[in-house]
C-alpha cells in the first residue's frame, strides 16, 4: 500500500484529480447541448461564438468523417492507446516536473472524453463554434480543448525544461 501511495504523491499521477474534473466538464457540457439541442441547431451567444450541435464522425476538423464507419474503431483505439500513454508517462513524470504533468493530465481528460463519446455513440459530440467575418471554424468540444491547451502547456514546458537544464549546467560549471 505504501508503493501505491508514493506513486500517486511522487508523480504526476497526483494530478488525475484535474483529469478527472476535466473528463467531467466535458461529459456535463456535451449531455446538456445533446439533451437541450436538436441536431445541427444553432444558438448566437456572442458576435464571435455560438453553440452547434454537432456529430464528429471523424477526427480532428473532421477527417475520415464520411468513410463508412470503420473510423469509429480507428479512432476509438488512437483515443485508448493515447489515455494508456499518457497515464504511463504520468506515473512516470516526477512530481517536481508540475507544467508537464498538468500538460499529460488535461491531454488525458481529453483524450478519455472523446472516447467516451465514440465508444457510447458512434460519434463525438461537438458545439463550441466560433467565427469571424463569415469565416467558421471547426465545432470543438471541451475534450478538444483540454487536449489543445495541454500541447501547449508541453511545448511550453520544453522550453523551460531546457531552461533550466542550462541553468543546472552553468551551476554544475561554476562549482567545479
């Protein structure tokens, strides 16, 4: 028991609590425009932004999104395979390393979000839909964000990763 308890304090595994009220934003948000939209309806909530129920049949903008059906089980093992990766390197983050774990963390709720929705439906269930001047961008959804948000929390902890790494070399350096 004492094993298990240092993995989840010592590791980024002591951030699954953000995953898991992340995975429940996202489960919220999707069953409330699922159970308060009809399919494809539309509602203006700023200049910019509407809501849109919408089903993904596909991935990211909707690729593979007219193929058939086979996509839904591609899709569903990129999801499965992406969750058991980023739990691993999770376990395996040291809890001193807290950018990156949040990162692995919000791209794990997404990653669990999305396949939750293919596994269930056949589909995932988009509405956050912004545009501008006439132009649309794809519908997302809060999985597709925390996913969004957690690249750009890793991109920018590789820059501070080799931050400090210099700064820890320049010391070793000064000491010798």
């Amino acid at each position: 028991m004492h094993k298990l308890n240092k993995l989840f304090t010592d590791t980024g595994l002591r951030w699954l609590w953000l995953t898991l009220l992340c995975l429940i934003l996202d489960q919220v948000t999707k069953q409330l425009v699922a159970g308060s939209f009809e399919l494809g309806e539309s509602v203006d909530v700023l200049p910019i932004f509407s809501i849109t129920y919408v089903h993904n049949l596909g991935a990211a903008f909707s690729f593979l999104a007219d193929q058939g059906g086979w996509q839904r089980w591609f899709f569903t093992g990129i999801a499965a395979i992406a969750s058991i990766v980023f739990t691993v390197w999770l376990a395996k983050t040291p809890k001193s390393q807290t950018l990156i774990s949040i990162a692995f963390a919000l791209m794990l709720s997404g990653a669990i979000g999305n396949l939750i929705d293919r596994a269930l439906f056949g589909y995932v269930i988009d509405f956050l839909d912004f545009h501008w001047s006439g132009n649309y961008f794809p519908v997302f959804n809060v999985a597709d964000s925390m996913i969004f948000i957690g690249a750009g929390f890793m991109i920018l902890d590789s820059f501070t990763a080799e931050s400090n790494a210099d700064e820890s070399e320049q010391n070793k350096t000064i000491e010798d």
